[in-house]
C-alpha cells in the first residue's frame, strides 16, 4: 500500500501483509518512509477483528522493522486474520499526520 503524506510530500509504504515466522523477512509490522520527510512513528497501534489493541507502540523510528509489531499479544502467536492499524507520526517539519490502514498476517 502507498500513502501520501501531504505536509512534506512523503511517500509512506506500508506493508499489507507481514509473515512474522523467524525467517529473517517480514517478520515485523512497521512503517516506511524516506527519513528526511518523516522523524518519527509517534504511535502505531494494531487492532485485531474485535477492535482489541494487540500492539500499541510509540516514539518508534521509521522503517525499523525490531520496534514494529511482531504478531504477537500477550505473548501469544496471534492467527492468520486481517488486522487495522492507525498510526501518527511527526514531520520534519514538526507537523503530524495520521494515517490508518489493515495488515494481514500469515505465517
């Protein structure tokens, strides 16, 4: 998926799917972007079907996958499903954006 972010004209990338199975690829939820338009993830959070938050982070540096969520809640490997995300993040020209989307998980 690809959004625009109007302010600085950043282009976010934002992975549709992840497969946090320990192979080394795509095993984290996160998002992506050029750093000279976007400082900082200053939340994303994971909502599974239920509208239950499975993953609630923040101040997270853009397009570093450890800091993402890993398909996990509670410790539990959570199912293969489609899940929403929201996220706000901090401009480098110090305005925020919000942005929303879904991520499937598989395995």
């Amino acid at each position: 998926m690809l959004l625009r972010v109007r302010a600085a004209e950043a282009t976010v990338y934002t992975p549709n799917v992840f497969s946090p199975n320990g192979d080394g690829h795509n095993d984290y939820f996160t998002l992506f972007t050029r750093a000279d338009h976007v400082a900082l993830i200053l939340r994303l959070q994971v909502f599974d079907r239920w509208g239950n938050l499975v993953f609630d982070g923040q101040n997270l540096p853009i397009g570093h996958e450890p800091s993402g969520w890993n398909g996990t809640w509670r410790g539990r490997e959570l199912p293969l499903a489609v899940y929403t995300w929201r996220a706000q993040l901090q401009l480098n020209d110090g305005t925020h954006q919000h942005l929303a989307g879904s991520v499937t998980l598989v395995r």
